[in-house]
C-alpha cells in the first residue's frame, strides 16, 4: 500500500506535532489564563499534521512512472541522433 515510502517522515510530522502540543500544555498548566487563546492553536498543529499525513498517504500507483522513459517514441524525429532504427 505504501509502495516503499519511509515511515520516518510520518513519524518525525507526528513528533514535532507532540512536541509542540506538550509545550503549549506546559505553557497552559504554568498560566492557565491563556486556555482559550492556545486552543486555536492546538486545532491548527492537528490540521497541519493531519494534512502532512493525507498528502503522505496520497495514492500513488505500485510501479515507479520515473524510472522509464515516458516520451513516446512514436513522436520522435527519425532524424534525431539518438532514434531507435
């Protein structure tokens, strides 16, 4: 389903994501006057997050569509250096 995608870069998202809500929650235990400007700020770390992870998770299909060649040979030019005969 991944099609060889590394799972780091998923986890590195989700553990600055943590990182950064554990920081706002000790910054909202200390002075708990600011609840209601850090909420915001939560939703928008975890809509961050999750459209890293949406984007990572994208479909992709299961062969590589850059390891060939994707310019027909049929438009080519007979007579270019390169061309097939």
């Amino acid at each position: 389903m991944f099609y060889g995608r590394g799972l780091r870069q998923l986890f590195i998202a989700w553990g600055v994501a943590f990182v950064l809500m554990l920081g706002l929650y000790r910054i909202e235990v200390v002075i708990p006057a600011l609840h209601d400007m850090i909420v915001p700020v939560y939703w928008i770390i975890v809509g961050a997050t999750a459209f890293v992870t949406l984007r990572w998770l994208r479909a992709r299909s299961p062969k590589d569509r850059r390891g060939e060649d994707r310019r027909r040979k049929s438009r080519r030019s007979d007579s270019a250096p390169d061309a097939e005969k």
